[in-house]
C-alpha cells in the first residue's frame, strides 16, 4: 500500500484561471506638456479676480510693501 496522494485534483469541479484586473498601461507623454497647479495664477497665491474699484482698492492695500505706508 502506498501512502502517496493519488495524481491529480479530486475536486470535482475543473479549475478556472482566475480573472485579474488588467495591469495599467504605461505611458509615456511628456510630463511637461501638462499643466501643473503652480503654473497658474492660483498656484503662486493670486485671488480669483473680484470685480470692481473697491477690490482693487482692498487688493492694493493688502500687497503694499510695508516701506509704502
């Protein structure tokens, strides 16, 4: 008698391959094509452009150099 498992699968059902995401496609454009955050105005800490003379006003006292008061 031998004590050896029998060759083979006894699972009754056959195996199916499992099913994988499909691994990501490399791409390769140029990152400098792209448009960055601090390439705008936003990214260097501009305002959203507020209409009228008060703004402006508000907008000018608020970035005078302290040497201007």
């Amino acid at each position: 008698m031998s004590t050896a498992p029998a060759p083979g699968s006894r699972d009754s059902k056959p195996s199916q391959p499992e099913q994988s995401q499909p691994e990501p496609a490399l791409i390769f454009d140029d990152p400098l094509d792209q448009q960055s955050a601090d390439d705008t105005d936003r990214g260097w800490g501009e305002r959203a452009p507020a209409g009228g003379s008060a703004a402006d006003l508000a907008r000018f006292l608020d970035e005078k150099p302290p040497h201007h008061i």
